[in-house]
C-alpha cells in the first residue's frame, strides 16, 4: 500500500507555546528526521511540516494535502544565518527587512541556494524563507537540525488551520503527528514579499502590512493586481508563492461578498436573506452590523461576529476559524461582510477574493 492511502495513528500531544517541553518537541523532531509529517503551531496558521532538505519527505506533504505540485513550499528556519545559507544572494532589503520583522510573519523570495529540492520550490530558481516567531516552531526546526518545508496545515482549498481541532478534522490519520500549541495569534498566513526585482513586490499580505514594509524599506512596493483579483489559471507554470493562482482558503459552502459602507452591507444582507428563504445561509459580519442582524424578523440563519473594521487585525485572526465554524453549523451559503483593503484588511479581502473565487453582492 503507497504512503499517502495508508490510514495512520496520529499521535497528538499538546505542547506548552510559552516553554515548549524538550522531550515533547524531541519527538516531532524524531518524526521530522525520519521523514515524517508533523503538523504544528505558529505565530500565523498551523503548519504541516517536512524535512525541507528530503525530497521524499517534502513530496509527502502534496500527496496528503492533495496540493497542486506547482504551488511552491516555504521553508521555515529557527536563524539569520540558516536562512542565508538557502539563498544564493542576500540583497541590502533583506537584511533591512529581517531586522524589522524577523522572527515573525514575514516570509522572504530570494534567488535559492543549491542543494534544495525542486519539490519545495516547484522547479523555480528562487526560495521563499521564513523565521517564524513561535516559541514551538522555533524550538521543531532547531531540534530537527534542518529547515522544515511547511505550508498550511489542511487539505488543500480548505480554510488554513488556526486552531488544532480544524488539523485533526482536515488530517487526522493522514499524518504523523500533531503538536497542539493553542490558537495561533495572528490568524491568516504570512506575508511574502519577493525581492528577486528592482522593486520589492507583494505576492501575498499576511502577517506584516504593506505599510510597515514600505516604512522599513523607504521604498514602494508593488501589489500585483492578482493580490485582490485571483482569477488568472494557473496554466504550465508555477505560481510564483503559496496561495498566488489557486482557489484557496474555501469552506465547503459556497461564499458571497458583501461589499459596501456598513448600512449598504446590511440591507443588502437582508433583502438575500429575505429572498433565500429555505436556504441554510450564515452571516459573518463586522461587529458594527452585528446587532441589527441579531434583531433581524427574516427566517432564521447563523450569525456570527468577525471583529470592528475598525480593527483589521481582529477580523483577520477570526476569519478562517469563522468560516470553520459555518461548515459545522451545516449552512450552505456564507454572506461576509468586505472591509477596506489598508493595513491588515488587505490580507483578509485577499483572502475573501479567493475564498468567493470573486463572487460579490
């Protein structure tokens, strides 16, 4: 029976995120070094790990995923100088750069160093680098003694993971084993910034906005339209970063934007939920709107608050547990309210585009 359709014993083990047990972390690393799946926490999503460096180990990850091979890996490191030793050149920027953000959710694309599998990188001739800032991750990576190859930790298309109950419902004996750290901070991926160009280009915000790297930088940086508009196929070529061509971040119920001020959002939301009657729908919505649904006379749907726009952080960290959430309470529909696309709230509408695959009101 081939690796990826054999039903494994996923040992989970709950591991403290503010004084990761050595022993613990002993064994995901023993699982790291065999070649091994590991899932585990950090300061973004939860993530399923692989020894970068091992090509088996690394191709594990797309067969238990079901992740297209053209969607590129990042590899996560526990230091400066590691992360150096993987690219074949370190520009001025990203010293700048992991001086401002590092460790943290910040992940670099840099011309790669020799050495690493085409697997992680999709053939490409640049890496994308990351020193996370979790205490566990940190402690996984330098333990295992090689840079941990780890997107997401869900099957492919699905939310990313941001709890440990969403690894065991996507991965539960699919993988090795599951390090239980808690809810993770930030609550969307990382940021990737590419600096192969003249010019730093944005691939996909996360974690560090856009405005805090031009701040560091005292230069431009350049959003692709792709960022806010996914619909370009994938076609031969390898996506340039995670999440970049792919439907990503999708619940299993189909999900509508609701664009507009807050007053238009909730008209909108009523005259749709007074038209689909009979449809299980949910609303997830920004907590300025969150009392008037609550006090809405149309037939029953569920309802659930993301957070103030006022505070994109909030709303980012509680999306994809949100969408999570609907998928259990059965609805088949998701209406979520859109917020501006500054500081955090690119990260979320860029999630939100690819989730909706561009589907608005």
């Amino acid at each position: 029976m081939t690796r990826n359709l054999e039903v494994l014993k996923t040992q989970y083990l709950k591991v403290d995120p503010e004084s990761p047990e050595p022993e613990l972390i002993k064994k995901a690393a023993e699982v790291i070094n065999k070649g091994g799946l590991v899932a585990f926490p950090t300061e973004t999503v939860y993530g399923l790990g692989a020894d970068g460096l091992n090509s088996e180990a690394v191709n594990k990850i797309f067969q238990v995923k079901g992740r297209s091979r053209k969607n590129p890996l990042i590899l996560h490191v526990s230091s400066l100088e590691q992360a150096k030793s993987l690219s074949s050149s370190w520009p001025q920027a990203a010293d700048i750069l992991a001086k401002s953000f590092w460790p943290g959710p910040l992940t670099l694309i840099l011309p790669r160093a020799e050495g690493i599998p085409d697997a992680v990188t999709a053939g490409l001739p640049t890496i994308a680098l990351r020193y996370p800032s979790s205490g566990i991750a940190l402690a996984l990576i330098a333990a295992s003694g090689v840079p941990i190859a780890a997107p997401s930790a869900n099957l492919s298309g699905r939310p990313s993971p941001t709890r440990p109950e969403d690894v065991l419902s996507d991965l539960d004996g699919k993988i090795d084993m599951i390090l239980d750290g808690g809810p993770a901070e930030v609550g969307v991926e990382s940021t990737i910034l590419s600096l192969t160009e003249e010019q730093p280009v944005l691939l996909r915000p996360g974690g560090v906005t856009r405005e805090e790297i031009e701040g560091a930088l005292n230069q431009e940086v350049i959003v692709p339209d792709a960022v806010l508009s996914p619909d370009k196929p994938a076609g031969e070529d390898a996506a340039p970063c995670p999440g970049y061509y792919f439907r990503h971040y999708a619940p299993r119920a189909q999900v509508i934007m609701v664009a507009g001020e807050p007053e238009e959002q909730a008209a909108k939301v009523e005259k749709y939920l007074t038209q689909n009657r009979g449809k299980r729908i949910g609303v997830l919505a920004t907590s300025e709107n969150y009392s008037l649904y609550r006090n809405l006379t149309v037939p029953p749907f569920y309802l659930a608050s993301l957070g103030s726009r006022s505070c994109t952080e909030e709303i980012a960290n509680q999306l994809f547990s949100a969408l999570r959430d609907c998928d259990r309470a059965g609805v088949e529909l998701i209406l979520v309210e859109t917020v501006a696309p500054e500081g955090m709230g690119l990260a979320v509408m860029n999630r939100l585009c690819r989730a909706a695959e561009q589907q608005k009101i």
